[in-house]
C-alpha cells in the first residue's frame, strides 16, 4: 500500500499541533504562576468569582495541563477538559456581548480564537497523541 506524505508524517504533524496548540498556554500559565499576586489582582479587576482560585485553576490548566499535551500525557481526557477551560476563558474574560467599542471588538476576535482552539482540542481529543507521546509509551 502506498502512502502520500501526509500519512507518513501523521505523528509529527500531531506533536507540531500539540506543541503549536499549547504554547501559548504554557507561557501563560508560566507568567501567571511566577507573578501569582498579580495575577490574582487581575482576576479580581476583570470581575473573576474567587480570583484567587481563578488563578490557581488558571496556572493548573494553562501550565500544568498545557505541559502535559505537548509531551502527550492523557491526552483525550486533557484536550476535552481544556476545551472546557477555553470555553470558560472565553465566557468570563472575552463577553463582548457587553461590552462597547473598541473593547468589543478586540474581546469579539479573542473569543472565536477561543473557539477556535477549542475546535482544535476537540480534534486533539478524536485524533490521540500520535507515536510522539507518552501516552504511546
């Protein structure tokens, strides 16, 4: 049987979207979890419930969880429980629906790039890790 290209380079297409997916999480989380007071402080201006356990479930997810897609550990079960933290992101930090110009339209294009990795998890959740990853191991 003959494969195209795509096939054959399947696995490393998938750690490239998990690397490519998570990074910005990963350095999120980093910042938040080195500057805890400030992100607790944030939390509580933009109007977080609890911003202190906001930003401790933040730097779980974003940091801890994000790390753990990008080496391929738990992968399906991750992938769907950050889509939830998008989605959460979105509602809480990017309601443009409430806000006035020119916030509404920054927070509008934040909000569907929310939705947008939210789509690529879900595909990360479907797909699996690939061979590069723990959880082939």
């Amino acid at each position: 049987m003959r494969y195209n290209l795509l096939d054959r380079q399947k696995d490393l297409i998938i750690l490239l979207a998990r690397i490519l997916m998570m990074i910005l999480f990963v350095t999120a989380g980093w910042g938040k979890l080195t500057a805890f007071s400030g992100t607790v402080g944030y939390f509580s201006a933009i109007g977080a419930p609890l911003p202190q356990v906001a930003a401790a479930v933040a730097i779980v997810m974003e940091f801890f969880v994000g790390l753990a897609l990008v080496l391929g550990f738990y992968t399906r079960p991750l992938a769907l429980l950050m889509s939830l933290f998008v989605l959460g992101t979105a509602i809480i930090g990017h309601h443009f629906w409430n806000m006035v110009e020119p916030d509404k339209s920054a927070n509008t294009i934040q909000f569907f790039k929310n939705m947008s990795i939210i789509g690529g998890l879900w595909l990360l959740s479907v797909t699996g890790a690939g061979r590069f990853s723990l959880d082939r191991r």
